[in-house]
C-alpha cells in the first residue's frame, strides 16, 4: 500500500468536507450549525475551495491510495498567514448570516476559553481524519508522522492535539503514538448547559 501525502487542493471538497466533519463531528456541527449536521457540511464543502483560513484546503495535507482520497491533516501555529482569522471570517460570511457569524463567533470563543492557550512551541494539530473504509491501515500514523516533520521544521518542540473525550478510538490512536495526557484539567471540565456538552481532551507529543 503506497499513501501519498500533500498539500490540498480546492478539489473534490464534498469528499473532503467530509473528512473534515468526521475530524470533531460534535464540536464542528455544534460549532457552526448548533447541532444541524447537513447545514455545517455545506458550510465545510464551500469553506473547503474558498481556500484561505481555518476550514480551507490551503492550511490541510491530504493522504491519497491510487488516487483516492483517504485521509487529512492540518496544523496551527505561530506562523499562519498573517491574514489567517480574517480569511475564517470571510469564508463565514460568505455562507452565513451576519447574525449567524456572531452566534459562531461567541460560540467559538465560549469553546476556547476551556483550552489552554498554545504555547510559542507548539504546534496545534487538528482535522486528523481517515475515511472509514481506510481505517487501521496505519494511515493516521503517517499523517501524525508528516505533522512531525513538519514542526520540526518550524522548530517547535510539541505536538498537541485536542480531541472529544468520548472518542475513545482516537485518543487510543495518539498514545500509540506516543502522546501523553495533559496535566492541565480544564480540558477535561464540561461546559456551561447552554454550550455543547462536550468535554475535550489535550494531549501532548514531544518531537
């Protein structure tokens, strides 16, 4: 089996979007469409070729088999294009209310306050997918081992993920790896009713 990994493209962005959606599915659809799935998947597929900002290809690697798309990656950190956030914004606006935006907006900053804040080493690793029929063919590990070159490269000394706590297969998945539990227990808090009842888990890599 030969997985090829590169930078994305605005092609193929239902398959893509959907990749994405299966990454955080609860936090995502809660995030940008208060639990309405197919809503927040339209949103990822016109997000996707939009290209600039958290949701577009520009900041993802892709794994492919033969041409199939079977996997994604992305990574956050220091050194985003300087006009990063602005580019989220414009792909929400381009699709959403202004009212709907700011709903996001409070949503996403209600959802941020029970993450520690990244630290000038590390690098965010984030959207970690692999289409279902590919799964336990050791494609994560490559797609984890290519955000490792890649920090390494940027000079960070951590990998740090974020993942839903009840996602057991995942988290199972990055301490093979080699990642460790965080020590910092906000993450594992639950939020406030009125936010999603989700609870998120950090883990940390030294690389």
């Amino acid at each position: 089996m030969t997985i090829s990994i590169f930078r994305a493209t605005p092609d193929n962005s239902r398959v893509c979007a959907a990749l994405l959606l299966s990454s955080a599915p609860k936090t995502l659809t809660h995030l940008l469409a208060q639990g309405n799935t197919q809503r927040a998947f339209d949103y990822l597929t016109q997000a996707w070729a939009f290209g600039g900002g958290q949701f577009g290809c520009d900041n993802h690697w892709l794994a492919q088999q033969n041409g199939t798309t079977v996997g994604m990656v992305s990574a956050w950190h220091d050194a985003l294009p300087s006009d990063f956030d602005a580019a989220t914004l414009a792909s929400l606006r381009s699709y959403f209310s202004i009212e709907e935006c700011l709903q996001i907006l409070a949503r996403n900053a209600a959802l941020a306050q029970q993450l520690p804040k990244p630290e000038v080493q590390q690098v965010i690793l984030g959207h970690l997918s692999v289409h279902e029929a590919y799964r336990r063919q050791g494609i994560a590990r490559k797609l984890i081992n290519h955000v490792i070159e890649f920090s390494r490269q940027k000079q960070k000394t951590q990998l740090v993920v974020d993942v839903e706590s009840d996602n057991i297969a995942a988290i199972q998945c990055y301490l093979l790896s080699g990642f460790t539990r965080s020590d910092n227990a906000s993450t594992n808090t639950p939020q406030p009713e009125t936010e999603l009842n989700q609870r998120l888990e950090r883990l940390i890599l030294a690389v």
